[in-house]
C-alpha cells in the first residue's frame, strides 16, 4: 500500500506542478481547439460536415502529441540539469513511479484536448457520430500518446534542459505537418505525400480516419506494425540511454 | 555482531578518473557508527565526486565501498539502503511550483518509516512557508528545505555535500545546532566542506581532501594546530635576508610583486617589519589554508606554493 502511495503522489504532484506552469497549460489546449476550430470549421472549403470529421482526427492527433512530448522532454532534461531527478535516484523512489506519473500527466491532457475538441466539433462542426466511433476514437488518441511520450522520454534524457525545448518543437510542428495532421495528407504535394508513412503521427491519424472510413485505404495491419515497432525501437533507446545515464555520468 | 565498533561506511583504495585525470586517487576512508567526519578540501578537490562514487551516481573505476555493512556492487543501491540514507545535494532547484508543504508531503511519501510532511516542514523551520512555492523561497530558506528532505527517512547515514552553501551567518549557525541534535541522536554524518571553521565547529574528525589525495586526518585539534602559521605578505625593501631575520618568520618566497612570509607570530612578524621598513607596502596578513599547511609538512613545497600563488582568503 505504501508504494501504491508513492506511484499516487508522484502523478498527483506531477500535474499540479504542470498545470501550474501557464506556458505550457496554455498552448497545450488552446493552439489545437484554435486551429481545429479555424481550419476545421470556419475554413471548411465545401462546407461539408465530413472535412470538419476529416480535421478532428488529425487535429485530435496533432493535441495529444504536444503535451506528451513536451511534458516527457522538458521535465525530465530540467530535472537532469537542476539535480532534482539524482535526489529522487538517491530516495527510496521507484524509477517507474517517476515515469508513469509523466505518462499519467500525459493522458490527463491527451483526455482535456479530446473532449474540448470533440465539444467543439459537435457543436460548431457539426459533426454527428455513432457512440462508438466517439468512444473508439478517444481511446484510441489515449493509447496514441504512447510513442510520443517516448520520444519525449529519449529527447530528455539526452538533451539538455536548454536544447529540449526548441528540438521538441523542431521535430513536433514538421511531423505533424508531414503527416498530415495541419492540412490533409492528399492536399500535400507528391513527394511528400509519399515520405508521409515516415511519421509515427501519420499512422496514428490513419488509424483514426479508418475508424470513420476517411483513410488512405492503408492496411490497419501497417499502421499497427510501424507503430509498434516505433515504440518498441524508441523503449530500447530509452533503456540504454538511462542505463548509461545512471551507470557513468560525469 | 559488533554494532559499536562496526562501520557504517568503509571505502578501501577508490579510484576514480574522468577523460584520463585522476580525481580521486586510491582514497581509504572508514565511518563509526554515531561519528560526524568532514571531508574538507577546495573546490576541484574531489569532494563532490567522492560522494558521488559512494552514492552510486558514478561508477569507481577500482576499489570497494561497503554501506552499513553491505558491499556494493556497481552503481546499483538497494531500496533497503536508500531506505536509510540521507542525502543534500549541491542541487538547482526543486521544481518550482510546487509549495514546501507540498514538496515535503511528496518525499514523506517514499519512506514509510520517516518523518511526516508537517514534521519535515518543522524540520526545515519553514512553517510560516508551507504554502510558498519553492521558486519563491530564498537560498537559504531552500538549503533548508533540501536538508529536511535529506532527513525524511530519519537516515542511519546521512551525506550533506556543502550544506551551508550561500546560507547567511545566523542560517549557518542554525544547521550546525541541528547537525550536533542529529549527532546526539547517533546519526553517523559525512559531510563535505571547504570552510575550516564549519569543519571545526561540526567534526568528529576531518580529513583533508586534496587533488584526489587524503593529505591528512585528524581531530579538530590536532588540525588546528597546523593552521597557526599565517603568510605575511608584503613589498618591502628590506633583504631577503633581513626579512628572514624578522621574529617568527620561518620560510620565505620571493615572487615579482613582492614577498611572502610563513610566520608562526605574525603580529611580532609585521611589528618589526614596520619598524625596519617604514615604506612596506601592500601589506597583507592571511591564514594559511590548512590543506597548505599540510602540504608544508609533507614536504611537498612545490604544490604549497602553487597553491598558496591562487588562494583564496579565509575569513
């Protein structure tokens, strides 16, 4: 029960320290309901409720990325550089207890952008779907924050407190432009529609579309395996760079 | 099952290089259980990175370390052993927005045999700060915060890595009152320093750190008597050999500046300097600092005078 205590603590603590620190709360959730709302819903080129569908998903996407990434890459490199993660290594602490509380601050913000999104596409979008596919869908944009919170986990474990904050924006706002998630995939030109299957973001955003028959006609076997595999990949880097991390730091 | 006479902390020949300079260079050291040591050396003498080595933050390249009894293997501590240790770290900052209730009710959390949040906030004597955030406290309101933390799990061991840093006069005095509870307690302290007067005040014994070397270890007193020499130090037109005749005077260092003198009377030293030589100038009386006068005794005058060309001025 006491270590059900810590791994309580330490995700409560987590979020209100985050929730605490307006730059991030704020972008978090205003940038994606702004731009849906924009681009989605007012920019709406036929006016037809199936582009506002169409932008939901990717814009739900492009939501969950940010704080998960975010959250993993700045905490964890400020941490590192402030001393404050080597006295939590010396406490009694569990390492996952760490971990999950950031996973679970995460998921809290992943579960804010939906629904805020999702209100917003129900009442100005429009946008009328079947229970299920609303249901499907959230969870599978709570799942989808798992590869990005690796790649914030790998970014601060590796960068410095200074550097994680304009490398996680350098690789966020591209990919999520790459895959599609600012304007569909299709309006992109050639090349970079066929560099789109790159980014873990664009399968997670087609396995959204195939929930509301809007994808690319991909197989979901595809979308599944690279996702995977990417997260497989990225646990592994994670593993051998907090093993080096705790082994022989300087 | 000799619980007085066993060791809570037992180093043997450590060694430690980073980019091919040694830091720490075959260190023995051993800790009874109740004593209070202090490694005390200036900066870039290894102190940090012994802890660190003790700790686990960083693997020895060769050497043992036993903690409470136990040798460790690695980098690897125990959840049992960090159970019963205590640690202050040289840190930057806690995470800010969060509040001192707060921060101590987080680390209560992780040692069920430990203190309470309200009682570690009394421990830090920030009761009337419970509910500041840590980014608005002073230095030395947070180097007390982090010394709470450091005793959440009321440790067998505990390690306090230049606790007193940027603490006012009266904050310092504080945690050395707190530091002789701890110690009446029975808590075995290692504790790293570079103010003698700190190391004098707290110790059981200290040794001297230097370029990754013990160079000495001893009581308080024992060392203290080492430190009676001063360094006059002056330009003057006197001989060397006038200067050298001058009472207390034992060695002498001419540099293009000026001299300095090693003086065990420094006062005698400087009054009949001025009588002989009305026009000295830039006068200057300074303790020797007590790893320099080790240094001196073991002969090593080369490194003391390297060291004595970039000291700093103790207080």
């Amino acid at each position: 029960m006491n270590t059900l205590a810590i791994y309580q603590k330490e995700a409560w603590y987590d979020l209100i320290s985050v929730w605490r620190t307006p730059g991030f709360v704020l972008p978090a959730l205003a940038f994606p309901l702004v731009f849906y709302l924009f681009f989605g819903v007012l920019f709406s080129p036929s006016g037809s409720t199936s582009h506002a569908v169409y932008m939901l998903v990717t814009y739900s996407c492009f939501g969950i990325m940010g704080p998960a990434m975010f959250n993993f890459a700045m905490s964890i490199a400020s941490d590192r550089a402030q001393g404050w993660l080597t006295l939590k290594r010396l406490s009694p602490m569990p390492v996952s207890a760490y971990l999950l509380a950031k996973m679970a601050t995460s998921l809290v913000f992943a579960l804010f952008i939906i629904l805020l999104l999702f209100s917003a596409a129900a009442i100005f979008g429009e946008v009328r779907l079947y229970h299920s596919q609303w249901l499907g869908l959230a969870l599978l944009l709570l799942l989808g924050t798992v590869p990005f919170a690796l790649i914030g986990l790998l970014l601060g474990l590796t960068l410095s407190d200074k550097a994680a904050p304009g490398v996680v924006n350098l690789l966020y706002l591209p990919m999520a432009f790459l895959s599609g998630l600012w304007l569909p995939v299709t309006m992109l030109p050639q090349f970079l529609q066929q560099l789109a299957w790159l980014w873990p973001s664009y399968h997670l955003s087609q396995l959204g579309l195939k929930l509301l028959a809007l994808d690319q006609g991909q197989p979901l076997l595809l979308h599944l395996t690279i996702l995977l595999v990417t997260s497989t990949v990225l646990t592994l880097l994670c593993l051998l760079v907090f093993r080096r991390y705790t082994g022989a730091k300087s | 099952m000799k619980p007085q006479t066993e060791a809570v902390l037992r180093v043997c020949s450590l060694d430690k290089a980073f980019a091919g300079k040694r830091v720490l260079n075959n260190i023995d050291l051993s800790l009874t259980a109740g004593e209070v040591l202090c490694i005390l050396g200036p900066n870039g003498a290894g102190k940090t990175t012994l802890i660190s080595a003790i700790l686990g933050l960083i693997a020895a390249d060769a050497g043992e370390i036993h903690l409470l009894g136990q040798l460790q293997q690695g980098a690897e501590r125990s959840v049992a052993l960090r159970q019963q240790l205590g640690v202050m770290l040289q840190i930057g900052s806690l995470p800010a927005t969060l509040t001192v209730a707060e921060q101590c009710d987080l680390f209560a959390s992780y040692y069920p045999a430990g203190y309470r949040a309200p009682e570690l906030v009394a421990l830090a004597g920030l009761e009337d700060h419970a509910k500041q955030r840590f980014g608005r406290l002073s230095g030395g309101q947070k180097q007390r915060l982090l010394f709470a933390l450091a005793l959440a799990g009321k440790p067998r061991l505990l390690f306090l890595d230049e606790p007193t840093l940027g603490m006012d006069v009266e904050a310092r005095r504080n945690l050395w009152q707190q530091i002789h509870q701890l110690q009446q307690q029975g808590v075995s302290i290692v504790l790293t320093t570079h103010y003698l007067e700190e190391a004098e005040q707290l110790a059981d014994r200290i040794m001297v750190l230097h370029q990754g070397k013990f160079i000495a270890d001893g009581s308080p007193g024992e060392l203290k008597a080492l430190t009676r020499y001063k360094l006059v130090q002056c330009c003057s037109a006197l001989s060397d050999a006038a200067l050298l005749a001058l009472p207390g005077v034992l060695q002498l260092n001419r540099q293009q500046d000026g001299v300095t003198m090693h003086s065990s009377h420094a006062e005698q030293t400087v009054r009949a300097l001025l009588s002989q030589d009305p026009g000295v100038s830039q006068l200057e009386v300074r303790q020797v600092a007590l790893e320099q006068a080790f240094l001196q005794l073991t002969g090593d005058a080369a490194a003391a005078q390297a060291g004595a060309d970039n000291q700093e001025q103790v207080a």
